[in-house]
C-alpha cells in the first residue's frame, strides 16, 4: 500500500477506535508530551489488556502521529482482522518472526514513521508486575540501536478493568473505567547491552505509573 493511504486508513481506523473505546471508558490522556523533532521516534508501552492497542491507536490518531504498531502475529491470520491489519501499516510480530518484524520496524523507523512496541511482548497479568511492568525483551533496544531513535515511554493504566485478561471482549459497566495515558521524558539507549537497555526501558515506564 502507498504511505499516503496507509497514512488514511490509519487515522480513519483511530478515529473509530476512539469512538468504539469511549462506549466503555472515560480518558484521560496527557495532552503536552514531548515529541523529539528530526529523530526516528519509538514509543514504548506497558501491556495489561488488549484494549491498550485500541487505547493507543486511538490517541495516535487523535494527535496526529503517523504510527506503525507492532501487532501479534497470529492476528494477521483472522479473516477480517488480518487484512484490516495489514491495511493500517502493522507489524506483525512473534517468536518465530522475531528477525523479520524487527527489521520491519527498522525500516519504517529509517523512513521517517514512529514505531509503537509493548516491551513486554505479551498481555501482563497482575501476579506477574508486582512493580507495575512485567519483564521486556530485548528486540525493542536491538531496533533502537540499529536506528538511533529517541524512546518516549508510554504509561497507560485502566485498560484491564475495561477488557480484563482472559475475557472475549470489553465488559460494559455502568460507570465507565477512567483510562489514562502518560508520557515520559525522550531518551536513546547508551548501551551496547540489550538487556540492560530494556530494564532502563521498563524502569521509565514503571516510573510513569508510580505517579498515575
């Protein structure tokens, strides 16, 4: 697909993505985060629920960042879903095409488009962050090493009260779950150690939801 109309879908999807999310949540999204200008941009998120994929679209779209979101990969499998997916510039990513999906979000990184990775790489249940975030991988440093790009950690708390793990869909409730998103300070990884680089990644994260 052309960037152009990638570009489209992506904000026609976020526009319905905040519509659809505002039936079952209120938000709270911080408004004057800082964006580095004249740098690939990687943003680095927390992942409790799958609402926080349509949270984050939501807001990307809003705010008008041209974004491509790393997406499991079995997804791109479903019927309606995977086209829809591929249509709106996401990357598909898992274990067995770890290599492949990083060297995706390197190009588009390279090509001037933001990159949204949850560190994680997975839904986190509750039992498994104690401190707030579960344990991230190391792929989301490899990518910011090999682009240079600027981190912006991304906090976002509520979203398993609206869709908790484990559940088909979002549970609608009378008073609707207050989700927020917050934005930490920009930051390059300084290290040639991957693993430390992604504690520094979830430590800023974590750090982000302690003030939430």
């Amino acid at each position: 697909m052309k960037p152009i109309k990638q570009i489209r879908s992506f904000r026609r999807s976020g526009r319905f993505m905040l519509v659809f999310s505002r039936i079952f949540s209120r938000h709270d999204f911080q408004e004057d985060f800082e964006i580095p200008e004249n740098t690939p941009i990687l943003f680095a998120a927390n992942h409790r629920s799958f609402f926080d994929v349509i949270i984050a679209w939501a807001f990307f779209s809003k705010s008008g960042v041209n974004c491509h979101c790393l997406i499991r990969a079995d997804l791109f499998k479903k019927p309606l879903i995977g086209p829809w997916l591929h249509r709106n510039g996401c990357i598909p990513a898992s274990k067995a095409n770890r290599s492949e999906a990083e060297e995706r979000a390197i190009t588009e990184l390279n090509s001037g488009y933001a990159v949204a990775i949850m560190p994680e790489g997975k839904l986190v249940p509750a039992h498994e962050r104690p401190n707030g975030v579960g344990q991230g991988r190391p792929g989301i440093s490899r990518i910011a090493r090999a682009t240079g790009a600027t981190i912006v950690p991304v906090a976002i708390t509520g979203s398993d009260t609206v869709w908790p793990l484990g559940k088909a869909f979002p549970i609608p409730r009378f008073r609707k779950p207050l989700i927020k998103v917050r934005f930490g300070k920009p930051f390059r990884v300084e290290s040639d150690d991957d693993i430390k680089n992604v504690e520094t990644i979830m430590t800023n994260i974590k750090v982000l939801l302690s003030k939430m």
